[in-house]
C-alpha cells in the first residue's frame, strides 16, 4: 500500500513483548520496517497455582514468528527493573533507539486490608521503578539524535481507581505523572513522551471480564494508536490516550474555576463552607497543564482587595 504507515531503520523497544499488547506491537512494527527488541522475562501469569515468575522464553516465540514473516528483531529476556540492559541490547544489536514502549505489567490485586508489603513492593517495582529504568537507559541516545519517543502504560484502574487494586493504581497513576514530567524535560530534544490507557484480551484481564467482552477487546484495536503517536510525523507529546475496542480517546485535567480568596486572616474555614460551591463548579472549567498556571492563580489570590 502507497500510503502506508511505516518505521524502516526504526529501533523500536518493546518491554513485556512475550505476550498479550506487547506481542503484537512487536509484531506490527517489525511488518512496518522497524528493527524490534522483544522484551520478556517469561512471567507465568500469577494466580493460585503460579508465582508470576519467569518460566518461558516467550520473547523467542515472537521473534521467531516476526524472522519467519521476514522482519527483524532481537530477543531479550531482561526483567524491566533491570532496564538499562534492555536498551543495551537495542544498541549492541543494531546501534541506536529511536522509540520505547513500556509495556511490561504484572497484576497483585488485592483490597487494602489484605495487601502486604510484598503485593505493594512488586507492582511498584515493576512498573515505576521499570519504566523509569528502561526511559532514563534511553534518554542519552534520544537527547544525542535530538528524538525519541516513549510510550508509559497507564490503565483505567490508575485515572480513575478500582476496587482491589490499590497498588496497581498507585503505579498506573504514577506513569502520568512521569510522563508528564518527561514531555516538559524531553521537549527541546525532540523527545516526545505519552500515556497510553489501553483495554485488551489478554491473560491479565482474562479472570476480569466476561468472555464476550475479551471477545471484542483484540489487542490489535490498540495497536494503530500507538503506532501514529510513535511515528517520526506525530508531534504529540505530555497526553494521555485510551484505546480498546475500537474506542481512542485524549484525556486531560480539568480544573474548576474555583473561589478566590486573600491569604489572610479573612480565609476560614467559615469562608471556605460558605463558598464550597464554587470550588467544586465546573461550569467555567480550565485544562491545566503546568505548575505555572496555579502560581498565576496565587498571584491573582493576592492581588485581591
Ligand atoms: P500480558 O500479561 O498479556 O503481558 C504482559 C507481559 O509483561 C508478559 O508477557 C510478562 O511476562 C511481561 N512482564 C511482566 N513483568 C515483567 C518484567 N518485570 N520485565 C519484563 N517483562 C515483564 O498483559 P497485557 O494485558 O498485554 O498488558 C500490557 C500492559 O498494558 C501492562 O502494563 C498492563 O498493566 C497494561 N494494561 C492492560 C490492560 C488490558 O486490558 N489488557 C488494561 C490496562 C492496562
């Protein structure tokens, strides 16, 4: 096809590649031109009788299935907490990165009351401590070339909190923030950095929903997002996305107008019940997206007569 979207000498890194959204990143890129580093430790899928430890060498299924349809890829077996070797194999196989997408996850879910340390740990370790490993390996080669694309995966749990799943949230929440954070320091490099909240059949969500639902919910219908936001013409970056099933979608930060009030004596929390309405009043709403629009709202605070 003429117009097809395509990412030839692309160096595309792909974290928890083995299997589910992952996999068929992987397999998509490699169909598209691009060289893949197919990361996976081969985590069996935690549950009653398994410990989600590696018990398979999943990334070299995939490989193999993208060297037989005549694509390029590398495996690496790395667990994304040790993240800089992962990007070590992007570069010790074919010399550069030009696109990271940290995909690798693991599920401990679990109320609040029962959750112990260990449930906590894991999920941030993998996650947060994951992501943040394998981004700060690739920054140097990013800020060097003058671009780079990162892709952190978010999940509903963590925009908008489910029940069991404190610690899940926690991390997916946290990928925002990080994100966020790298768009702003990346942004002058050409860096571009976005969240990705995605819905799709795999062996996470398989003990979650009904099976019409996995039916429907493809990883494949997640694909073509990433795909646009990770392509060289996509300038978005610092946004959070959702897709599944057919459904994208852009989420961003709303703020109320909200109520003004001197920093003096005058601000009560009399002052604070009696003007509760207007705090909580989207009616006039603002998008946020700095921490320079709250300072102008301090300053205007204490402009006030
Ligand atoms: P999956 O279980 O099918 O695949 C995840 C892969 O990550 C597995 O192959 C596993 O071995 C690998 N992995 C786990 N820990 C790892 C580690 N420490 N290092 C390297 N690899 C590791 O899951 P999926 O549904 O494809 O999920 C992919 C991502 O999308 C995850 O981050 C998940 O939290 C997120 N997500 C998925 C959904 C969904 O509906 N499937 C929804 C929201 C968010």
């Amino acid at each position: 096809m003429a117009d097809q979207i395509r990412y030839d000498d692309q160096v595309i890194v792909i974290t928890g590649a083995g299997n589910g959204l992952g996999k068929q990143y992987a397999k998509f890129f490699a169909s598209r031109g691009a060289k893949v580093v197919v990361n996976d430790l081969g985590g069996n899928a935690f549950g009653k009788d398994k410990d989600g430890k590696g018990e398979s060498k999943v990334a070299d299924q995939v490989v193999k299935e993208i060297t037989n349809a005549g694509g390029v890829a590398v495996p690496n077996y790395d667990a994304v907490q040790n993240g800089d070797k992962i990007i070590k194999t992007a570069i010790d196989s074919f010399g550069r990165i030009d696109v990271l997408i940290n995909n690798a996850g693991i599920l401990r879910d679990v109320t609040l009351r029962n959750m112990t340390d260990a449930d906590w740990d894991i999920i941030m370790d993998v996650h947060v401590h994951g992501a943040m490993k394998t981004a700060r390996a690739a920054w140097p080669f990013f800020k060097k070339q003058k671009h780079g694309k990162v892709i952190n995966t978010s999940s509903s749990s963590g925009l908008f909190g489910n029940f069991g799943q404190a610690n899940y949230a926690a991390a997916k929440m946290a990928q925002v923030g990080f994100t966020e954070t790298l768009a702003k320091e990346g942004a002058k490099y050409n860096i571009h950095c976005n969240v990705l909240a995605p819905g799709a059949a795999s062996r996470l969500t398989q003990t979650v929903w009904a099976p019409e639902m996995m039916e429907v919910m493809k990883p494949d219908w997640v694909v073509p997002l990433v795909g646009v936001l990770v392509h060289s013409s996509c300038n978005e970056s610092g946004s959070i996305f959702e897709a599944a099933a057919g459904h994208f979608s852009k989420i961003r930060w709303e703020r109320s107008k909200g109520f003004l009030a001197r920093p003096d004596d005058s601000l009560t929390a009399d002052l604070i019940l009696r003007n509760h309405d207007k705090i909580v009043d989207f009616s006039e709403a603002e998008h946020p997206n700095g921490t320079a629009d709250m300072i102008t709202l301090l300053e205007k605070a204490m402009a006030l007569p």
